[in-house]
C-alpha cells in the first residue's frame, strides 16, 4: 500500500511586506469580542504591539496583555502565568477571551499555543507532552512573526520546558496549529545579529530535517530544498545588514517553506538532541542545532539515498561527483555558515558537560521529534554525535 502523506498548515497564512495590513480583513467576519496578547517586553518596546493594537481598536476587539514572557525559552511557567494573569483561576473562556495574538519569536508563539490549547483542553500543559494529546482544538490563534526562523507561527509543534525535570517537552497536535499566521518582514528588521544567526540556522535545520525525515513527501522535499537554497544565499545578507530588506524577505520565505516542510514530513535527531540541551542548559535553541546539525546529518547520511545527498548538495550550491564528497561539503558547507555567522563552534563553549551525556541522550532518545529520523541510533549512538559536536 503506498504511503499517504497529510498536509497541515494554518487556515490563513498572511505573507509578504505589508501583509500586516490584510489581517483586519480576515478578522472582520469572525466577530471576536476579546483578545489576549502574549509578547515580551521587548515587543513592546519596539512599536510592533502598538501596530496590532491599532487594528483591534478599529475593530472594537477589547484586549489585554500578558507580557510575561521573560526569556527564549517558552516554560510551564509561563504558560500557567499566561493563564492566569488575567484570570485569577477563572477560565479564560469565563472571561470571554475568543482570541489570542502572539507578537515575537517562537519562544511567545509557543506559550500562546500552550495557553490556547490548555484554557479549552484543562489541566496543566504538561499532561500533554507527546504526539496528539491535544483532543479539543485550542483558542483561535493569531502568530505574528518578528523572526525567520522558528516556524512555530505556522506548526503544530510546541516546545516548552517543564523546568522541574529541566527538559523541553515536545507538544505536537493539528490542535495547536495558529488559524491565521503573519509573516511580514516589515516586523524584522530589528531582529537582533545574534536572533537573525540562531533563527536562520534554525530555520536550515528545520529543512534539511524535513528533507531527511522518513515521513518526507515530494511536496515537503520541495519546500525543504528551496529553503535549504535560500537560507545558504541570504542569510549571511540578513546577519550583515538587517535593513536589506531583500534578504529579510526571502529569510522570510525560507523559514515559512522549512516550517511547512518539518510541519509535515517531521524532524530528527537535531532537534531530539538540542531540546534536551535546551531545557538542561537554557541556551538558544538555534546555537545548539548550528553546532549539532553538520553532526547529525554525518550520522544520517549513512541511512540516506545518494540521489537525496546529491539534491541537499546542489541546493546548497556544491557540485559533488559522489555521496561520500558530497557528505563531506555539506559538513563543511554548514560549519562555515554557522561560523560566519557568529555561532558557536562546539557545546564545550556553550558549557555542556561531559558528565550530562549519558543523562541528555536517554532523554533525547525520548523526544518525539526524533521519530522521524532516518536511522534509528542507540544510546551510544547519540552519546557519539554529543561528543562529536563537543
């Protein structure tokens, strides 16, 4: 029987310079009375707020925010906070909330996921840790991105760590998906270097994964290779000059394509290995997939087709004769991005213990973004690609 591939995405996608104006137009039919806003205080510092305020006014959607989200790292937290701030342990729908907006980066589209999917499903987002756990759909969702990266505005995936056990749970449920995303690069240009660098290699992170994942399809093999493309033109561009408005927009481009591509076809062990880091450690999740990736993707290429090596290989502009020289240029090819960039160049830098290792790959082996992933490694395995990229 052949293999049946779904395709989930949001409902609405809004993309492209000025697309920001276009959400009033989708919002008029829906006749939402109360919204909650989940930024950071950098959000709103920096006028984005200001701007979504102004369309919710002209519509006559009352409002609240939750600014509390506090670090790039989406926690239990947070989200309990979120659901309370406004609420004092009444319902959000007691209190006639019908929408929420995230303004930001991944880390706030996450919490709001959480917030949606608890305030209708009950109990505590960790009760919801795996694959599909999440029965009732959350609270209509509106992502508007200020990163290129993420794609946590457009997935069903939500990353967020319990920090009683210092791990970065894995949420993955078509319930969780946003109904209506915003990518609009007028939103971006005061990306720091530093967000524009871990983003953007989380965005290649993102395709190459999906590219390799065992649930691929020729639509998400599309999307992941012309991100994979974008990414290794234009995020350099990005990183130098955050006002190049042409590098902002197709960073744009590459993350919405690499997070409908992994949305789909699925992760590996990129992932499973840097959410643990994540959640023991507290770094940026996109500096650990930059260290990582070349690693994980050595450990891969033994389990991958040439045909799909070589395509990797051309979309990252290198012409190669074989797979073993293949392997060896994209490995190379990566490491040098991710150093012109200005992202670390091993984990040792980053702190990360000898002594974790056995602790961190158990847990690893545990997350559901590792299921896709082309071989299946054992815990020595894994241990092997931490040391590796140490």
């Amino acid at each position: 029987m052949e293999n049946t591939h779904n395709f989930f995405i949001p409902k609405t996608n809004l993309i492209g310079i000025g697309s920001i104006k276009d959400l009033t137009n989708e919002l008029l039919s829906w006749k939402f009375k109360k919204a909650l806003l989940v930024v950071d205080k950098n959000m709103l510092s920096l006028g984005y707020v200001e701007k979504v305020q102004t369309i919710l006014k002209n519509l006559f959607i009352s409002y609240d925010i939750f600014d509390g989200v506090l670090h790039p790292n989406a926690t239990v937290t947070f989200v309990e906070n979120g659901l309370s701030h406004f609420t004092e342990g009444i319902p959000l729908l007691h209190l006639d909330y019908s929408l929420i907006i995230s303004i930001g980066g991944g880390t706030n589209h996450d919490c709001a996921k959480a917030i949606a999917a608890v305030a209708t499903n009950g109990g505590s987002i960790i009760d919801y840790e795996g694959y599909n756990k999440v029965t009732k759909p959350g609270l209509p969702h509106i992502a508007i991105n200020t990163t290129a990266g993420s794609g946590a505005e457009i997935t069903m995936f939500t990353i967020i760590t319990d920090e009683s056990r210092r791990v970065k749970m894995s949420i993955a449920s078509p319930n969780t998906i946003p109904f209506i995303s915003v990518n609009d690069p007028l939103f971006m240009p005061t990306m720091p270097q530093e967000i524009t660098a871990s983003s953007g290699i989380d965005a290649l992170s993102h395709a190459i994964e999906a590219y390799c994942a065992t649930e691929s399809s020729p639509i998400t093999d599309v999307l992941a290779l012309d991100a994979i493309r974008i990414v290794f033109l234009y995020l350099p561009r990005a990183y130098e000059n955050g006002h190049d408005m042409k590098a902002r927009e197709q960073m744009m481009y590459a993350n919405v394509m690499a997070g409908m591509a992994f949305n789909n076809a699925g992760l590996g062990y990129v992932h499973a290995l840097a959410h643990q880091l994540g959640g023991f450690y507290g770094q940026t999740h996109g500096c650990y997939n930059a260290v990582l990736l070349p690693h994980v993707f050595n450990f891969n290429s033994n389990y991958l087709a040439e045909e799909r090596i070589l395509a990797i290989a051309e979309a990252i502009g290198i012409s190669a004769d074989n797979k073993t020289q293949a392997v060896e240029q994209i490995f190379a090819a990566i490491k040098k991005l991710a150093t012109t960039i200005g992202l670390p160049e091993g984990l040792a830098a980053m702190g990360v213990q000898i002594g974790d290792l056995d602790l961190l790959a158990g847990n690893a082996l545990k997350d559901i973004a590792g299921l896709t992933n082309p071989g299946k490694g054992t815990l020595e395995d894994v241990i092997n690609i931490y040391k590796a990229a140490m």
